[in-house]
C-alpha cells in the first residue's frame, strides 16, 4: 500500500479548491477546462506522487500550470463575434458575486496568482513563491498588494467578507 488516498478522494477532497484557483487566474469562461486538464494530468502523475507529498500544492502546481498553457492558447486564437456581449455584474446563478470576479481578474497577474494560489487555496507563501516564481517575500507582497486593491475597488460590510485560506 503506498499510503495515499484513492484519486477519487483526491479529486473529492481538493476539486473544490482547485476550481476557485482556476476561476480566479482565468475567470469563470476558461476555469472548468483548466479544472478537468489538472485532474487528467494529476490522474497520470498520481501513482508516482511521493505518499508524503502535499497534494493540495501538487495539485495547485498543474492548475497553474494548466493555467498558463490555457492562457497562452487564447492568446493565439482569435475570436470573431457579431455583436458584443455587455458587460456582467452582480450575482451569478451559484451564488457567486461576479463584480468580485471582475475586480481579481482586473489584478496584475503576479497579484492574482497570489492571491487565489494564498486565499484561496490556503497555500503558505513559500509555496505559492514556488508555483509562480521569487521569493516567499515577493509572494507575500504580491498578495497583499492585490488584497489591499480588492480592498480599493471592490468593498462589502466588514461582516460579508471572508476568504477560505489562512491570513497568514
């Protein structure tokens, strides 16, 4: 017995998680496919992962990673429409507050990153530094500059705020 968990445990216990990454670096249009691409690659890599491992960050690596090669992909494509949608604000079906989603995908990507792979992810900043690259310092400045311009351009009643991950 190797000592982790069954995949589907895996998937289970952190897909959760590995979304709101995914919706915060990429926004809501690209973030099921970064989840699903994470979960097939993990699902390749899974038997050779060390049963020490931290399969949260693991997993987080690959959504990142996922993240770059789907952002890379846009880039390259282009997509003609006949007429542009508006805007979208306020609530979304699920519950989520999409003026929120807006404002951190409006973030410097260094910043965004930081804050989802952090707050999101509850991932200490030595390595969310790793995932994104610099040191754990730089992490935590990116974080807390895309915090403190949340704080700018998005504010609810102190008593409507909370984030997920640790605010250390």
């Amino acid at each position: 017995m190797t000592g982790k968990p069954p995949f589907e445990a895996v998937v289970a216990g952190h897909g959760p998680t590995v979304l709101r990454v995914c919706r915060a670096v990429l926004g809501e249009r690209d973030a099921e496919d970064a989840w699903s691409e994470t979960f097939l690659a993990a699902l390749k890599a899974y038997p050779d992962l060390p049963a020490d491992a931290n399969i949260e960050a693991w997993l987080v690596t690959i959504a990142h990673r996922k993240a770059i090669d789907i952002t890379r992909a846009a880039a390259r494509r282009a997509v003609p429409v006949a007429d542009v949608p508006e805007g979208r604000s306020g609530a979304a079906a699920d519950g989520r507050d999409l003026d929120l989603v807006a404002a951190l995908a409006a973030l410097p990507r260094k910043q965004r990153e930081a804050v989802a792979y952090h707050y999101l992810a509850g991932l200490p900043y030595q390595q969310v530094a790793a995932i994104i690259g610099g040191s754990a310092d730089a992490a935590r400045r990116a974080a807390a500059d895309g915090i403190a311009k949340l704080r700018r351009t998005y504010t609810l009643p102190a008593d409507e705020v909370t984030f997920t991950g640790s605010p250390s």
